[in-house]
C-alpha cells in the first residue's frame, strides 16, 4: 500500500515518516510516503501555514480509522473499517474556525458528522444528528410544530412552542453552507455537519448566543462523473402503512474547470398518530357526545389513521466554475418542500379516551413548509489571505390549520353554550432574507493569522393568523338576539410584519506565543433596526353585536421596533502538553436580538370606535413611555446576552487507538428572553427576566479495540437555573374554570427543556470478506435524563421522564453498492419529548371537554431496508 500524505512543513513530514514506518514494520504493508505538500481547502483558507494537523492525526489517516465526530455522532454510526488488515481511517476536516483543522486540533468544542454516516446509517434530520451530542438538545416536537434547540440549558420557555416555528428557538445559528439560515434540512449529499458549542460571533457573521450548526454540501467535483441511487423502505410498529424515503444525486464534469452536482428526493412517511375524534362537520357534528357509545361516536366522528404523516420533496442543484487557479466561485439552490398532515402527540393524559398515540383534535391539521436558498459562494486566493464572499437570497412560507377550540372555551365567553361548537385557526408566514457576508482570513507564515469580517442581513416577514367559528353566527341570531350572520365567521383576525437590517464587523487575531502555546484574541461589533407592525380584529363580534358588515375586516396598525448595538468580546489559548494532549480556555460573549411582542393597540373598549381596540384585552399595562423601550413595556423585548467560560482538553492515546475529551463551562445570562403572558387577557408575550446561569461539564471518548472493534462514548451535565427572582414569570390557571394567574421564578429554580445529564454508548464491528465486501454491525444506545416543562416545575407542569432509546443495524457493504437492515427504537420505548399545557386544563364546561393537555412523542420502533447504489466516481 502507498500513502499519500500532504504535510505542511519537513519537520512535520519526518514526524509523520516515523510514526508511519513504525507502525507500517509491525503490519509489513507499506511501501512509500511522500510530503511536503499544503492542501487547499474549496470552503476556507489554510490555518496559518497549513491545516492544522498534529502527528497523532497524520498518522491516523494512514494506519486507523478515526471517527469524524470524536464520538459525538448518533447511536449506530459505523467505524468505517476497510480491510481490517490495512485498518485505514477516515479523518474529516472541519472548517469551524474558518480553517482546515481536524476535530481533534481545533482548540474548541466542535463535533461533526461525516458524509459516510450520514448516508450508511439513513441519518435524515437534524434531530438525528444531535440526539447524542453533549450539551445540545432538541426538544423533538414533531414535524409539525418544529424543534426547539437549546444549548447547554440556555432556555426559560415553557416546553409548549406554537406553530409557525422558523428559528429552533433562536440559541443556534444556523448554516447552509456559508449562509446564515434556519432549516430542519434533509440530511442529502452533505460533506459534513458541524455543531459548536459557545458564541461564534467573531468568527461568523450571524451573531450567536450558545452556539452554531453547520451544514456543509459536498461541492461540484471537477474530476468526477457519477450517478447515485438510494431508497429506504421502513415501517413504525403504529403505523398500518410503509414509509419510503428515495433520493438520486449526481455529477456531472465538463473539462477540468466547471461543474455540476445535483440531488432531488422524496419522502412519503405515514405517520404513526392517529386522529379518532376529527368531527365529520364542523359546527353541525358534536365534538363531545357519549364517548362509551359506538353508535354516538360514529355518528359524529370521522377518524384519520396515521394522521401525522409527512410528504417530503427536497432537492439541490450547484454549478462550480474555476476560472483561474486562484479563484473557485459556486451557485447553489436548494428547495425543500414539506406536507405535514398533523401533530406528533398524545392525549392519553387529557380528558377524552386516547390511547397513548391517539390526538385529542377536533379537526385535521396540514400544515405547508417550504424552504428556498440561492446562494453563490466564491473563494479566491490573494495570496497573503483567502477571501470568502457568501451572498444569498432566501424564502421561508408556511402555512396551515390547526384547532383552535380549547383557546375560545378557556377564554370563558360563553362559546361552549353552542352544543356544536368547534373552531379552528388558518395560520401563514412569509419570511425573506437577503444577506451578504464578506471574510478574509490569512494565509502567510509565521506565529501571527488572523481572521476578518464584515456581515448583512435584511429580513422582511409577514404573518397572519385567522379564526373560524363555523355556524357559530346562527346560534348566536338564534339564542342571543345578535343583529346579522356573518357568512365567513371570522371570529379573530391578526397581521404583524417586521424589517429587519443586521449589520457585523467581526474579526479574530491569533498568535503563537511558542511552537505549542497560542493566544487568540477576537471581537465583533453589531448594530440592528427592528421595525414592526401589527393589527388585530375580531370581525365576528362586530358585525354581530356592534353594527360592522357581514364581510367588514378593520385592521389599525400599531408600529413598533427597536434598535440596539454593541460589542462582544472573545478570548482564546490553547497548549499542547504533549503531541497528543492539548488543553485550551475560551472566554466568549454571545448575544441575541430583541423583537415585538406583536400585542394590538388596547385601551378601554369603546363601542362607537370599534376598529383598532382591543375589546377582548382591555387596559393594556405598557410602560411609562410607550414610545421608548421599558423595563415592563409588554410590547416588546430587549436583546438577551451570555459570557462563556469554558476549560477544556482533547488528548490522544496509545498510538491514536483511544481518544478522550473534555470539558467544563460556566455561563452568565443576562436578561434572558422567556414566555410570559399579558397582565390582561393572558396573551402569550416574550419578556427579560433578570439573570440565570448555566455550569456542566462534558465528556467524549472512542476507542479502536481492535481492527474490527470499536467503541464509542459520551456524557454531560448542566445545570441552569435562575441567578435572580423574576415576577410573573410562570402563566398558570386557577379552577374551577380558567382563571388566569401566574407564580414568580425564584432564584435557584432549575430551566425547563433540557436534561440535566445524558449518555451514550456504541459498539461498531466490521469483518472483511474473501469477496471483497465488508460486513458491518453497529450499537447503540442513548438516555437522556428527567426534563422540567416549565421553570421550576411550577404551574403545576409535567417533568417529562428519562428515557433512553436504542438503534441497531447490519450492512452489506460491496463498495458500490451496499443494502443495510436496521431498527430504530429497538426496544419500542414510549418516550414523551414535550408538552402542552397542564393537568389543570382537565376541565369540563358546560359538557365542552378542554384537551389541551397533551404530550409530543418520540416515534415508536422503525423497521427498514436501505438500499444504495453507484455508478462511477
């Protein structure tokens, strides 16, 4: 066997002679080696005079094979073991400091998942990615409401987010490619995902509060002609149906200098929650009769089976020009298209009879997602640095039902007195984005590199939000006296839109003090204008009671926003110890942007001046300037800030064989945005509380056994919790009825929405075949401790149970094709991942059962087949 190796300097290619030759003299297969060379990096520039990879690295991509995530990767991802006699290894190099380094060299935590796991082990969605990642956790809320990512406990919202979620809770910034935006995106033809954890602003334009993900698309390849064809067929063991998921990507060369890559998939997933209480008309059917009789529930009742299925068309297509040597420039589009048919919970916990994956709604819930991304990225090479330009321009609608009949009974007005009354809610958002980021990162030798950047960001949105109260105008004429129908029974009307403008400077500057010992320095800038708009109306009472037109709509905009700036600070050293032992300790600040409230103009409710007051809220509690931003103006809310301190170490062992990391972390909060809700009416606000923090610790090991064996590990611990009281924090209820009320966070209080501990544990094995092939078998197991629901457990909320999920599979791999089985769930754990509302809600009025008690799940055991198949490349 003859390994190439690209090294950066002739002391590191002697390093890596030695350490080679020793190894190869026991094993008796290697013939040569070369070095000297420095690799060039399509994504960024070299790390100061070259990828930065020590010995112990060099070495393992000659003789063993590392994993590319330090075992951050999700159970059941393989070793990636050729023939065990050459026992070669895959390293993956990562751009998260806007250099090539490997996981192991880059002096903070930093996990990533190669493109051979993504597409051996069928990992499709971000939450794949994460379910094992130390210090990041995703609040699994199903396709149809979206995922809350937290970082390292950094969340004071209750575990209940609506639909229409377009950020993951706005911790993380999220990338494609170069571009900062947010997509759960299909995990197709990826080089790599990145997970960093602590502040990234002055390495990356968006600014960060806890962390950064990266999804980084394998590039047009100037060498190459292939075609690829997959398929995964799978089954949930609730489900009546099988699931198919089908994806071809290809590449395409035209001469050395330009090229194409594309890729289109589909996904048909059935789904596996049923529907049993879908009324077959709604306003005309009871939503509540006699649940114990067959003939009563058939009458009223039009049952869905596997009603949260997702139908799922993504694809991407990028062109690859390089003109020169020095300059490399690529256009790419993505589209991703999701058809979600309803929510992933449960209402065993409610007060209808629902099995434990059975939903409480009255009415179907489809909801539309589509996500588009144009970008163009060009890297050209000055020589003296590297610079990086990203424009891109960006789409994101949504748009759906759900029902909306628990929100009016609980508002106590009386709705329940209609003995059909069902009602339901037709959201849509339209979010565009167009941003442009400029980086230039150093390339010259010597101790000193540095890294500078300038970002924008203009995002316009539009959302509206109706409800409709089918045949409720009738009764209302008929039993009330009211003066006219209204034929559209559009009961609540809302608009908001926002402009958005983020400007950045960012920049970093490192040294090496001593060939082992580096110092970093960075720091950004930031400035944003916010400038809102929202209106609110409540047509179906106007035109019954005070006089509006059957079809009148009267919207009154009330204009808000905000500006803000400032500067955040980082503070970076690493030491090598050893060859194979390096320490580090980074001090970062992150931040996050501040927003409107949306809440209407509201004042006391006078009849003759209907339009544009707030008749359900009166008396709105602003602030003593309602034109000024104040400490308890309910109309928006100001940026929130952390500071990270974290020490942490990553060592090598025994030849490379076993690796270990770790760390600890400390994080100060300042004013963190959490949920809260009106003084009046209880409208679901965002608001500053006064401080938290959060401290943990997080562990990473994986050990090569033998050529067949390997074994991976990780753990952490955080606890969050508030550093200072915070008033009215927590929205609650009072029965008998739904009286609203609220209790205040006390210092000490534990955050909801993350564990306090998680683990995982694999085992991957491969034997080679006479034939050539390679038979693969991978374990693995991940748990995931107890999670409060709200701040403290207050509210009288859930504490969601631990859990731990397990995932098997065993792969034929025969190099250009290859057919895995494999079992998710394995042991069909029911695990419950969130929750809405609280046992408090378990209320009947006037014989309107309340079900808004309800649970999110984790899908139950999947079985599958996948199928993969190459032709050239």
């Amino acid at each position: 066997m003859c390994v190439t190796v690209l090294c950066h300097s002739q002391k590191e290619a002697d390093q890596f002679a030695s350490l080679v030759l020793f190894r190869a003299a026991a094993r008796n297969h290697c013939d040569c080696i070369e070095g000297g060379g420095q690799r060039l990096s399509t994504k960024s520039s070299t790390n100061k005079q070259g990828p930065s990879m020590s010995k112990n690295v060099l070495f393992k991509s000659a003789s063993v094979l590392v994993l590319s995530s330090c075992a951050l990767e999700l159970a059941s991802l393989p070793a990636y073991a050729q023939q065990a006699e050459e026992a070669t290894r895959e390293v993956v190099i990562v751009t998260a400091t806007r250099r090539d380094e490997t996981v192991q060299d880059a002096p903070i935590n930093v996990a990533a998942v190669g493109s051979e796991a993504i597409q051996e082990q069928g990992l499709e969605e971000l939450s794949d990615v994460l379910a094992v990642v130390p210090g990041i956790s995703l609040v699994d809320q199903g396709p149809r409401s979206g995922n809350q990512i937290i970082v390292r406990g950094l969340n004071a919202d209750p575990i209940s987010s609506e639909e229409g979620v377009s950020s993951g809770g706005g911790t993380v910034a999220t990338y494609v490619g170069e571009v900062p935006f947010y997509v759960d995106l299909k995990l197709n033809d990826l080089e790599r995902v990145e997970v960093l954890l602590g502040p990234q602003g002055t390495l990356y334009g968006a600014g960060t509060l806890g962390g950064a993900i990266r999804y980084i698309p394998k590039k047009p390849d100037f060498d190459v002609d292939s075609l690829e064809l997959m398929t995964d067929a799978y089954s949930y063991s609730e489900a009546d149906g099988i699931s198919t998921d089908t994806s071809v990507i290809f590449n395409k060369s035209f001469g050395d200098r330009f090229a194409i890559r594309g890729s289109v998939g589909y996904q048909n997933n059935t789904g596996f929650i049923d529907y049993p209480f879908v009324v077959k008309d709604i306003g005309v059917s009871e939503p509540d009769p006699d649940f114990s009789d067959p003939t009563a529930r058939a009458a009223n009742f039009a049952p869905v089976k596997d009603a949260n299925g997702v139908e799922a068309l993504y694809g991407r297509l990028a062109a690859r020009w390089q003109p020169t040597d020095w300059l490399d420039a690529t256009l790419t589009y993505y589209h991703q298209f999701q058809d979600v048919e309803g929510r992933t919970v449960s209402s065993h916990r409610s007060t209808v009879p629902a099995g434990k994956y059975e939903a409480g709604m009255r009415v179907v819930e489809p909801n539309q997602r589509r996500d588009e991304l144009l970008s163009l990225e060009v890297i050209a090479d000055l020589g003296f640095a590297e610079l990086t330009s990203a424009s891109a321009w960006a789409r994101y609608k949504e748009g759906g039902q759900r029902d909306q009949t628990d929100l009016l009974i609980t508002l106590e007005y009386s709705y329940e007195a209609f003995p059909t009354f069902t009602a339901f809610t037709r959201e849509d958002e339209d979010d565009e984005y167009v941003n442009q980021e400029l980086r230039l990162v150093s390339k010259t030798p010597g101790p000193l590199s540095w890294i500078v950047g300038a970002f924008y960001n203009h995002a316009d949105g539009w959302g509206s939000s109706k409800e409709f109260t089918p045949h409720f105008d009738e009764f209302a004429v008929a039993e009330w006296g009211a003066d006219q129908l209204r034929p559209d029974v559009l009961e609540y009307y809302s608009v908001g839109t926002s402009e958005l403008t983020e400007k950045a400077l960012f920049g970093e500057i490192g040294y090496d003090v001593t060939d082992k010992w580096n110092v970093t320095v960075g720091g950004r800038y930031y400035e944003y204008n916010l400038k809102t708009a929202d209106a609110v109306d409540f047509p179906l009472l106007y035109t019954l009671f005070y006089g509006a037109g059957p079809d009148e709509v009267n919207l009154v905009f009330e204009e808000g926003g905000q500006k803000d700036n400032g500067t955040l600070f980082k503070f970076n050293t690493s030491y090598d110890i050893t060859p194979d032992f390096m320490t580090y300790l980074t001090v970062s600040e992150g931040y996050r942007i501040g927003n409107s409230n949306g809440v209407p103009p509201c004042g006391a409710y006078d009849p003759s001046k209907p339009q544009g007051q707030c008749a359900l809220a009166p008396g709105q509690q602003y602030g003593p300037n309602p034109g000024d931003i104040a400490e308890f103006d309910e109309r928006q809310y100001l940026p929130d800030k952390t500071k990270n301190y974290e020490i942490g170490f990553k060592s090598s062992w025994f030849g490379g064989d076993l690796i270990v990391n770790g760390d600890v972390f400390y994080i100060d909060w300042t004013d963190p945005q959490v949920s809260s809700a009106t003084v009046n009416a209880s409208i679901p606000i965002t608001i500053n509380a006064s401080g938290a923090e959060s401290k943990g610790l997080e562990l990473t090991s994986s050990w090569r056994a033998t050529d067949n064996w390997s074994f991976q590990g990780a753990y952490s611990r955080a606890e969050a919790r508030l550093t200072e009281d915070v008033p009215s924090l927590v929205r609650t209820i009072t029965p008998p009825g739904f009286g609203s009320g609220f209790e205040d966070g006390k210092v000490g209080d534990r955050l909801p929405g993350a564990p306090g501990q998680t683990f995982s544990a694999f085992a991957n094995y491969v034997r080679p075949l006479s034939n050539g092939a390679d038979i693969k078998w991978n374990f693995g197991y991940s748990w995931q401790d107890d999670v409060l629901t709200r701040t403290g457990g207050r509210g009288s909320s859930l504490t969601l149970d631990s859990f731990g999920i397990a995932n098997t599979a065993l792969i034929y791999d025969a190099g250009q094709w290859s057919v895995t089985g494999y079992i998710k769930n394995l042991f069909d754990e029911y695990a419950e991942t969130g929750v809405r509302g609280t046992s408090l809600y378990n209320q009947t009025i006037d014989g309107a059962n309340v079900r808004t008690y309800y649970v999110n799940v984790a899908p139950p055991r999947q079985i599958g087949v996948r199928f993969a198949y190459k032709f050239g490349g």
